[in-house]
C-alpha cells in the first residue's frame, strides 16, 4: 500500500478527536540529549532545523529533524 499524497483533512462535525500536531523541539549548544539508540550526549553543533549535531563520548552524529528519538534532559 502505498501512502496518500495528502495528510487527512478533520471535519468540525466529526466526533473524533482532531490527530494532535507534532510538537517541535528545540535543541541549543551544550544540551545534553539522550537518544534511543546512542545513550547520553550533548549537543555541539545546530543547523537550523535541519539537522544537530551531537557528540555521545565514543562518535559524533548528525541527528536529522524531526528528532524523533531524541530528548532533552
């Protein structure tokens, strides 16, 4: 299957739930992160929503919007 080129519209009659927005995240120089898949590190490098780059101790990388398996601490 593949996926539809527009999101889904919600209707104000619909007794659903509208889906929530995803909230955006914000990452400054010297956060310190934790990412699912790299542990803890801080953040040392921003580009401007694209991408951060962080280093984690052992590698640096470059972590691509929209962060989804990064936090901040």
């Amino acid at each position: 299957m593949t996926k539809p080129a527009a999101p889904k519209r919600h209707l104000p009659t619909s007794p659903f739930k509208a889906p929530a927005a995803p909230i955006r995240k914000h990452f400054a120089m010297g956060d310190q992160v934790t990412h699912d898949m790299y542990g803890l590190g801080r953040v040392i490098g921003l580009e401007n929503g694209i991408a951060v780059l962080v280093d984690f101790g052992s590698t640096q990388v470059r972590v691509l919007s929209p962060y989804a398996k990064m936090t901040k601490l």
